[in-house]
C-alpha cells in the first residue's frame, strides 16, 4: 500500500487535467501525524494487504475481478475513521464500495471493522481520492459517489483547497453511468451553498429534490437518507450547534 509520503505527493481537485498534472498541487487535505493506535497499527499490518488496494497510476481498476462479482459500485472519499463507511456496507450488501483517505489511523480502524463484521463488499484505497479517480476509475462505470463532511476549509485564503470544485465535479460526473448520483453532506453553512451552487451548475447534474418542470432551488437540499448514519466529524459539528445539510444530485 502506499505510505504517508506517497500520499503527501498526492494533488487536489484543482489538479484534474493532463496540464496540471505537472503543476504544483494544491491539496485538500493536510496529512497530520496521527496516532495510531495498537489495534489500529496490527489492522493495517494483518488486514491491509487483503482490503487496500495499491493505488498504481494509471492502472484501471476491475471492480468484477476485485469483488469477484458483478454489482454496482460506490466510491466514497474521505471515510475518516470509516463508521458511517462501515455501516452503510453493512446495510446494502448488494453494492460494492470503495472507500478512500489519506490518513493511516483512518484505515487502520477500518479494516477493524471490515474484519469485526465480516463486510466482504468494501476494500480501501489509501491515496489522494482526486488522482484515484482519475487514474483508477473506469468512465462511465460508477453507480455512486459519497462525500460526506469533506473538509470545509473555511477561511477564504483556504478556499481553494475544498475539494467540492467545478473541475472536480466534472471529473465525478465522468465517473458516474447515467443515473449514478453523487451524494453529499456537510455542516457547514457555507461550504453548503457553495456545494449546491457548483452541482446545480453541472448541466449533467440534476438534483433528486427537481423535476423536470422545475428550476434548481435552495430546496434541493435532500433530506439525509436512512442508510447515511452519523458520523464522527458530523457529531462534533452537531455537538456545536451546526446544522447539517445533504445534497444527493443524478447524472442525466
Ligand atoms: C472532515 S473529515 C470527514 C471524515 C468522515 N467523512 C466523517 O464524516 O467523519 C474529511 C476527511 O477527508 C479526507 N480527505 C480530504 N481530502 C482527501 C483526498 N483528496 N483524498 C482522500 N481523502 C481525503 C481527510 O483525510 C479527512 O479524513
């Protein structure tokens, strides 16, 4: 798998095209030293080498030939420390999911998960979620996509490092078959109308909350759907006094 430094090379959303391949990234993440606890250090020494894929570039991943079966997949970037990852393969047994972060203590409790309630249909990926997909992921091929409480970055100097971006968005939707939906959430205000302006502005988007004869409106906030359970970062937020929004968007 690939280690901490391999992913401190790793680039942003701005970084999507063949161009910015070669500038210097802008990333959406900072990688903290954190600590990893003995369960969490055994996971990933025992458990890692079955359930985290290495991130390789360029290198198309076989979703069939990984899950040794054919079934819809969703990725989901940024699990954290992965309950809410962790719950939601648990419930819908039926779908693949890959989970991406960058964070060792986050994969390491994890795969403590995968391992304590046998989950078969969730395998990890410890890189920079913008070049997996990129590098990684079939077009096209994608029945989801879950992004939940990414990082809000809320000065405006940092803004630039959020990872809800128009570029990043197009490169998500390219990910996506017809009728894959990206869903997110967050509990910052802000971030929020920021989310929900660049998805209402990808024309191959359109929000679950319209219908055709409908123009997009602050009601397409979605309501936050039963297989989404609390996370981590979500009930800090909540213990503050945040609100939460979800926004659950269709590629056309
Ligand atoms: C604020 S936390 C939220 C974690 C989790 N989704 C939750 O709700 O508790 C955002 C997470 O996204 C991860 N992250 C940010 N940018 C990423 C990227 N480009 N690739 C992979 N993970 C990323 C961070 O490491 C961090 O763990």
């Amino acid at each position: 798998m690939e280690n901490t430094k391999q992913a401190s090379k790793s680039f942003s959303a701005d970084a999507v095209s063949e161009t910015d391949k070669h500038r210097r990234p802008i990333r959406s993440f900072v990688l903290r030293q954190g600590r990893l606890s003995p369960g969490q250090a055994r996971a990933v020494d025992m458990l890692g080498p079955q359930y985290v894929l290495p991130f390789k570039a360029d290198a198309v991943l076989n979703m069939a030939k990984i899950f040794e079966r054919d079934a819809p997949t969703i990725v989901e970037i940024g699990f954290g420390m992965g309950n809410t990852t962790a719950d939601i393969a648990q419930q819908l047994l039926d779908k693949n999911f890959i989970g991406i972060e960058v964070h060792t203590p986050g994969v390491g409790s994890l795969l403590k998960m995968i391992a304590e309630r046998n989950l078969t249909n969730l395998r990890l990926i410890q890189h920079d979620a913008v070049e997996v997909l990129r590098d990684n992921v079939t077009d096209s091929s994608l029945a989801g996509l879950h992004i939940f409480f990414p990082d809000p970055w809320p000065k405006k100097r940092h803004h630039k490092r959020r990872l809800i971006q128009p570029a990043f968005v197009t490169l998500l939707v390219q990910k996506l078959q017809t009728q894959g939906y990206i869903h997110l959430a967050t509990d910052w205000q802000p971030y929020a109308e920021h989310m929900l302006e660049v998805l209402q502005a990808e024309p191959q988007l359109v929000s679950t909350k319209s219908t055709a004869s409908t123009a997009s409106t602050a009601s397409d906030y979605a309501a936050r759907p039963l297989y989404r359970t609390e996370s981590n970062f979500e009930r800090k937020g909540l213990a503050k006094g945040h609100g939460v929004w979800d926004l659950i968007f269709i590629k056309r």
